[in-house]
C-alpha cells in the first residue's frame, strides 16, 4: 500500500510485492499515464487505446528493479491482484538445429527495436519457430536482444526487441533464422544502438528485408552485357577526343 511517486520522464522504482504479477495488475494504478516500463533486459509499451501491453516483459517479480516512463505526474500504488505461482515460460521445438541465441548478461544500457521483416519478398513472422535476433559485434556470440512476436487489437503483427548494450553509437546487425529452411540470414541494415531510444512504432514498425539467394546470384546468369569503345582514347600517352559539330 506504500506510494511511489513519479515524475513525467523516467523513473527507477522498486518492486515492493513479494510475489509475482502480470504487468498490467502490478501498474493497474498508473495506466491512464504510463508509456513504458523495462528492467536490465525487458521492456513493454502501454499501448492505448485500447489499451494493452506490447513487449517481451510480462511479469514482475520480487528483488527486481524497474524503469518506467511517465506520460504525466502520478501515483503508483501495487494493486496486489492477479497473483501468479511463476513465470509464463516459452515453449520451443526440441529440433536441436534451431539456434541458441543467449543474450548477453550484465549490460547496462537498453533501447527497443519494433520491426516488420520480410523474406524474398513475403512477411516473415512467428510461424513454426521462426525467429528474429540483434547483435553487437562479437557476431553470434554477441546477442543483444531475441524478439518476440505481438499481435496487438487492429494492428499488423510485428518483432519487439528489447535491445542491451554498454556502450552508445554501436553498430548492430539484424538475424533471422528461417524454420522452414532451416537457415540463418543476415542482411545488410545497420542500426546504432542508444540508450533509452526507440526504432519503430506500434503502428508503423521499422522495415527491413532479406533474401536466401544474393541479388548477384539471381540477376547476373540472365543479364545480357555488351562492351562498348570508350570515346575516350589513350594514345601515344595522351587523351585524344574527336568532336564534330
């Protein structure tokens, strides 16, 4: 029952319940104000109207801390419902070829990435077990951030990631891994990571797109190439360039 006030701007709170619930319950006394919530690694965004969560953050849990952005000046107090025995847990295939993208731990820094892909052509979403990642420099190795896929009410669907990191103005690449075909693919979009930033909307996610074959490979056997004189002729050492007029 203990208040917390908050400003208009971020704030760092602690999770006073010693229990978890959804985030919706827990913040039930700030929704006409909040626009976003995140911990070291999570995050969501109060989408309104009509007025519902977006994100990979779900739970609130006690030992916690949390950073919440404010619309306007209020007053959280827990509502202390909605109690939930553990966390929602994300049930994967046991095909051991899809990818174990660990996110990397011990970051202090976070900003959120909301994107739409497409591969050769066609919306890449959640089925089978695809799955969309970000990642530093490290490659592989160096996962900042693996999505997941949010279907709000009226809107299309789209990736949410919430993207970690140390350091600001860093270079990151985009992952997808394609079930289907069993293949991972990377293209050529590179995103600056900053902190507290956001690229893309809910209503208008970020674009980007791959493709399984290069753009080599598929125009270059078909093209028709013809070599022409260049006008421009070396001789003796010299450029020489006949004109009529």
């Amino acid at each position: 029952s203990t208040p917390i006030s908050l400003d208009a701007s971020w704030n760092w709170i602690a999770y006073y319940p010693q229990y978890t619930q959804s985030v919706d319950s827990g913040f039930s006394s700030i929704l006409d104000n909040i626009l976003q919530v995140k911990n070291q690694s999570q995050s969501a965004f109060y989408y309104n109207p009509p007025g519902s969560w977006v994100g990979d953050l779900e739970i609130l849990q006690p030992t916690k801390g949390y950073k919440i952005k404010m619309d306007a000046a209020d007053e959280l107090i827990y509502s202390g419902s909605r109690k939930l025995s553990s966390n929602p847990e994300i049930i994967k295939s046991q095909n051991r070829d899809i990818p174990d993208w660990q996110v990397i731990s011990g970051t202090e820094y976070s900003m959120i990435v909301m994107l739409q892909a497409y591969l050769d052509n066609l919306e890449f979403d959640n089925s089978e077990n695809n799955m969309v990642g970000i990642f530093g420099p490290g490659g592989e190795s160096d996962c900042r951030g693996v999505a997941v896929w949010q279907e709000p009410a009226g809107i299309d669907g789209f990736w949410y990631i919430t993207v970690v990191g140390n350091v600001n103005n860093e270079e990151l690449s985009i992952k997808i891994y394609d079930a289907e075909s069993d293949q991972i693919y990377e293209n050529y979009e590179i995103l600056i990571f900053e902190d507290n930033s956001t690229i893309g909307t809910i209503q208008e996610p970020f674009i980007t797109n791959f493709f399984s074959t290069s753009v080599c490979e598929d125009i270059l056997p078909e093209a028709n190439f013809q070599l022409f004189p260049n006008p421009f002729i070396l001789n003796n050492g010299r450029n020489s360039l006949n004109l009529k007029f």
